[in-house]
C-alpha cells in the first residue's frame, strides 16, 4: 500500500505540504517561555524512586523518641499505640499508620525509618527526622525532643553519608528529585500559650517561627533540595483538651488567631520563595481544614465521632493518658478506633490518616495548593548544572514547524518559503518558514541543516517542508522524512554526549520537550489512489505505527515529554476547497483526519503505560482551526474561508509568491485579518491563538498536559 503513494500526479504532489497544527510563530513563544522556565524533569529516578524525608513532630514522628532520653508524654512504644497495625508498637502517635507512612506508599516507598533507629543505617529511601514534642524554635522542649535545628544537622550528616557512598552525581540527583515533609509549629505556640503572652506578641512571635522555619528550608534547598511538603497547623483553639476545660466546651477562638495567623504568614513565605529560590516548589496542605470538618461532620466522612478522642480520660477523652503511662494512669478505649477522627486527644486514627493523606497526595488546589504531593513526585524532579536556566526544545514535523531547513536541501519550491511575501511581518530576509512573522526579539531554536549554527544548547529543529511519517511520502522532492529527522537528532545526542559528558547530555535529553507537526501529507497523498474506508483504517495504523518508532528512538534516548497536535479537517483547508464543486468541504479527506485523531489518542495513552515516565500533550487543533473557519469574527479575524496570499477561488491556488507553477497570485492589505496565510498555512495571528492554547490551555483544548506543564515540569493534569 505504502508503494502506491508516488503514483499520484505532479499536481497533486505540489499540494502535499498542507499541514495540521501550529505555524512556525507559534514557536517563537515557546522559544521565550522555555528560556525563562526553570528546567524541571519527569524523567525516572535514577534508583527508579524518588526519596522521602520527613522533619517535624509528633504527628510524623515514627519512633525517633524511643532513642532519646525523653518522657512518656513525649512517647507511644507501648500499647494501645499500634493496636491496629503494629505489634509492638513503634512510637507512632497513632493506633496504625501515620500520614508520612501512607505518603511513603502512595509513592511506592517503604515506610520510612526513623533516623535514630540503629537498625537502619542505609536511607536510600530518604529518612524521617521528626520527634514528638519538637518545636521550630530551639527554645521549645530543647532537652526532651529533637529540635529541629538537630533534625536538619541531623539531615546534613546524611547529605555526607550520600555523597561518600554513592558520589557526587548520584547524591544530588537523589536530593534534587526528594521530597521533603514538614508538620511543625504547633509546639511552638503551644509554648507560648503557656506564658500568657498576649496578642499583641502574635504577630511578632508568628514571624519569628515561620523565620526559623525559613532557615531550614534555606540550608536544605542549599544541599539540593527543591520539593517541600508542609502542613498547615491544627486549630489550637479547637484541641480536645482545650475545649474540655471551658465551661461550654466550645473552641478558644483566640487560641485559633494564633492558627491563622501563622497559615497566613507560612502562605506567604512560601510564595516568595518560590521567586527568591531557583527551582523551589512546594505542597501545602490544609490540615486545619480537613480536620475541622470531620469534628464538625464525621459521619460525612465515614466517621462516627468527631468531638472525643478514641483514648483517654475525662470529658471527650480528652486527658492526655493513653495507655496509662503518663501522668494519670486510669484511662479509656474504644471498641473500634476506625469510627474516630482521633486516637488520643491530639493524634488522629489511623483511619483518619488515610484520608488526610489522600487528600495531601492527590487533592485539588483546595486542599493542597499549588501542587499536590503526587505532582512533586511524579516528575517535578528539579535538575542541576549548566541547563538549571532552560528546558531545550527538540522540533520534528513538516513545514508547519519547518523554519528553513528545506533551503539547504535540493528541493521543489513547492516545499520551500524563502522568498517573499513569506516573512513579510518580520523576518527580511524570509527565513523559510511558511508563515508570514516570528516574534521579535525571541530566541529562535534553529534550523539543523543551517551551516551557521553548530552549538544546539537549546535544542534544534529538524522539521522540513514536504516530510511524513512514512519514508515514501515525496520521497522524490528529497525532503527530510520523519526517520530521516530521528537520524539527525541521534547524532546530535552523540554530539551532546561527546560536548558535555554522559550526565548533562541525558539531564538535557530527559528534561526537552519534543514537538511534533506530522502526518497530514501522509493522508493527503493517500487520497489520490482512492483507497476505500477499510484501507484508510490500515494505512492510519501504518502511519501511527511509523510515527510511535519515532517516538520510542526519542523515548531510548532519553526523551520524556512529547507535545504534538491533532490533524484538522483536510477536507476544509482553502486549497480543497477551491477545487470542490461549490467550494464545500471534501468529506472524504475529514474522515481521514478523524480516524487518525482517534487511533492515534489512543495509542499514546497506551504509550503512557508502556514507557515509564512518558508524557505528552496533544492539542485539539483540529476543533480549533475549524471553529476559526466557521466563526472567524468570535475570534479577532475577518475571513476564515480564505487565504491572505494565492490565487483562484478563496486564494485556494497554492501559489504565495509566484514561484510555484502559476506566477501571479493575490495578497491581502492585512494578514491578521485572516485565518490563513496561504492555501494550508495559518497566519502568523492564528499561529499565536494555537500556540497560547497549546501552551497553557485546559483540558477541553490539550491533554492530560499542556505545554507549560512539560516545559515547567510540574506533571500536573490540567482541570
């Protein structure tokens, strides 16, 4: 079947190059984004996981107390800790898991151990610092738990260990890809409350925490860093035991100030960090919401009670005397802890645990804000060295993406666009580019055949005008086919690994972004043999099947994030339509292009099951070409029909510049006005409405990703 592409006539061969998606504009935009992005990657872990390491209190405390001489307020190794879990109990304030247990599982970690259990002296799975009792500020329980300030020198001891048994490389990596996980402050305003300080020292108290706060972020982001998980507090006016000792049992709302206040600040703190801090990103999760509505409403929440505690003593349980060993010794169990928001009077149950954790891991920017969990380990792997400044941009495709490689190849001018009036709204000379402007002052990703450029530091671009997925596709007119281009970018990754060291150059390949413009004139020269239905659904396979090889020497490289659009209605363009009776659509050709978006839609979902960590975009630009050329007004143009520059009916005649067969030709006052540019070619204003959709739209316009997505490396689904 593919042999049978060359039997079609010279006529319709100098069509072929009609294309789907973006013009040639659109990547201007993206070339300036990605330069001002920090250059974050989805690729694996090179240990195939990403690390886990928790600070903070007895809320993420696994046991570290067990080692420390310390008191039994401070403790839980002994029953009914651990009841439904674990036997004997480890030290966990809980009756099972605790949050960082069930985070360490959703990311497919062991649980992770306390640092100071002699037993466990690897870490390669990260390490969990917190003590109950610990406080932000030294001055909280300095003797009794372990300060946070220790927890960090403690994290920094590790940092050595790392790099003396893995080596440099391997020790930043796995701290650049961890995650870090706080829960910490509470004890500090616990304190505070103690002394009666009045509201007036709030504020000025709140700013000391969260700067003390800061500190630690700061030497961790200066050990390699980048991801951190942190916690709002608990209303402190709302505890059990505060609550059991006023008369009307409500919460202490000046108590709960303190809460706010410190939210607030932490809220903040984090946002400018984000600016001040190259590659910082964070989760925060608002404990103090979730758990306010499973007291308020527990059974909403597939818990029976919301205002006691499972263990304890006195009014809610809410004595502080679980399993008898502090200072009062008589207390009280429940039957089944599951029906419980809370364990003892400050710690929820396990079953709580699990859906505060779910909601910190996967939850929407409601409950864990800009990200969750899941999208800091799913790939917002923060990369090093010299590319900490950009995520380079690799370009395969046809002459939608081609910006002039075809004018280094002896090729038909049908396929090429280096004269005028192509560029005339920017580039003069015109560059090749099949498209009438670029944006100015942009870092443009260059031609890979253009003998003037030989570094590629931000990528290249291997599009030529002509190219398909299949090698038979013009093969007479010389174009680069789609393996063609695969063969260059494999040379340019021996170069890169020649250049810049095995390290960098898979650091380079692994956080690129590759786009693609491919596949319609595949189809359009299908067309000319007449093939039935049955035969376009095999030759739609044959040509996905080519495109998914290409994709896979990208993904054994090392390429991760392909960003590609769907095929629009060929039927519709004005060059067919200028040669269909009446000027209507050919069906036929849009039938083909609907076949091809749904096969292929499906296959890169099964590509995302097969190759781990592979990502994509794609683009709906199929529904957004034809609602341009059926609404052009709705969206800033005045003619959707035709084109700016040709000739015959809606300037249809593929013949821009008169240098392709017929020589006169027809060009309009104003390209922005339309849709098209030439015959298949859209405008440089319609390239920029595809390109800001395919950068940052939703997902009624690209999934599961966007480009912004790929090119930050945030991996989060676009609602």
């Amino acid at each position: 079947m593919e042999g049978n592409i060359n039997t079609q006539s010279e006529a319709i061969s100098s069509t072929l190059d009609i294309y789907m998606g973006l013009a040639k504009s659109h990547l201007g935009i993206i070339s300036f984004l990605l330069i001002l992005t920090r250059c974050q990657s989805c690729q694996e872990h090179f240990n195939k996981h990403v690390a886990l390491f928790v600070f903070g209190d007895s809320l993420f405390d696994p046991g570290n107390n067990n080692y420390i001489n310390t008191t039994t307020e401070l403790q839980a190794n002994f029953w009914p800790y651990g009841e439904s879990y674990f036997n004997p109990p480890t030290g966990r304030f809980s009756d099972g898991h605790i949050i960082p247990d069930f985070i360490a599982h959703f990311a497919g970690l062991p649980l992770i151990p306390a640092y100071l259990d002699p037993h466990n002296n690897e870490f390669l799975y990260g390490a969990n610092f917190a003590s109950a009792g610990s406080g932000v500020l030294d001055e909280t329980q300095p003797t009794i738990a372990v300060k946070l300030t220790t927890q960090l020198q403690y994290f920094t001891d590790l940092v050595k260990h790392y790099r003396k048994n893995l080596g440099d490389v391997k020790a930043e990596q796995l701290l650049s890809d961890a995650v870090f996980l706080f829960s910490c402050g509470s004890n500090d305003y616990q304190i505070l409350l103690e002394n009666n300080k009045s509201s007036l020292l709030y504020d000025e108290y709140v700013e000391m925490v969260i700067g003390n706060l800061t500190q630690v972020f700061k030497v961790i982001h200066e050990k390699g860093g980048r991801k951190i998980g942190i916690t709002t507090l608990t209303s402190l006016g709302c505890l059990l035991p505060v609550r059991a000792e006023r008369p009307d049992n409500t919460c202490d709302e000046e108590l709960n100030i303190i809460s706010t206040l410190h939210d607030k600040s932490l809220s903040k703190k984090l946002q400018d960090l984000t600016q001040q801090w190259e590659g910082f990103m964070y989760s925060k999760f608002e404990l103090q919401t979730e758990i306010t509505k499973r007291m308020k409403n527990p059974s909403k929440y597939g818990l029976k009670v919301g205002n006691s505690a499972c263990c304890g003593t006195g009014p809610f349980r809410a004595i502080n005397s679980c399993g008898g060993k502090r200072e009062t010794r008589e207390f009280e169990l429940c039957d089944n802890p599951n029906d419980y928001l809370l364990f003892d009077p400050y710690h929820p149950t396990e079953a709580a645990n699990l859906q505060l954790s779910e909601l910190f891991w996967e939850g929407d920017s409601k409950v864990a804000s800009p990200y969750n969990l899941k999208s800091l380990f799913q790939g917002c792997q923060s990369s090093q060295g010299i590319f900490n400044k950009h995520v380079a941009l690799f370009i395969f495709g046809d002459s939608l993406f081609d910006p002039g490689n075809n004018n280094y190849i002896n090729t038909d001018p049908g396929f090429q666009a280096n004269f005028w009036p192509y560029g005339e709204s920017y580039f003069n000379p015109p560059s090749g580019r099949f498209s009438n402007a670029e944006y100015a002052g942009l870092p443009l990703i260059p031609a890979y055949l253009d003998p003037h450029y030989n570094e590629f530091l931000y990528g290249a671009n291997f599009a030529s005008g002509g190219a398909g997925a299949l090698v038979e596709t013009n093969t007479k007119f010389s174009v680069l086919d789609l393996k063609t281009q695969l063969q260059y970018f494999s040379d340019l990754e021996k170069r890169y690994r020649k250049d810049l060291g095995d390290v960098k150059a898979e650091q380079l390949l692994s956080d690129a972004v590759y786009l693609f413009s491919c596949g319609c004139n595949d189809y359009l020269a299908l067309t000319s043999n007449n093939l039935s239905n049955l035969h376009y659904e095999e030759y739609v396979g044959v040509v996905i099947g080519n495109l998914t090889d290409v994709f896979k020497g990208i993904y054994e490289k090392g390429g991760r994030k392909i960003g590609i659009g769907t095929i629009p209605p060929l039927g519709c363009l004005p060059y067919v339509r200028a040669q269909q009776p009446g000027n209507t659509c050919n069906e036929e050709l849009n039938t083909i292009s609907s076949l091809h978006n749904r096969a292929f839609s499906k296959e890169l979902q099964e590509l995302t099951q097969q190759f781990e960590g592979f990502m994509f975009a794609n683009y709906d630009h199929s529904t957004a070409l034809s609602e341009r050329m059926k609404n052009p007004s709705k969206y800033g143009f005045k003619v959707g029909d035709s084109s700016c520059c040709g000739s015959g009916p809606l300037r249809g005649i593929y013949n821009c510049g008169g240098k392709r067969g017929i020589r006169e030709f027809q060009l309009c006052d104003n390209p922005d006005d339309y849709v098209f540019f030439d015959a298949p070619h859209p405008s440089e204003a319609a390239s920029r409405q595809f390109a800001e959709h395919f950068w940052n739209g939703d997902s009624k316009v690209t999934s599961p990703y966007n480009l912004k997505a790929l090119f930050h490396g945030t991996c989060l689904l676009i609602s």
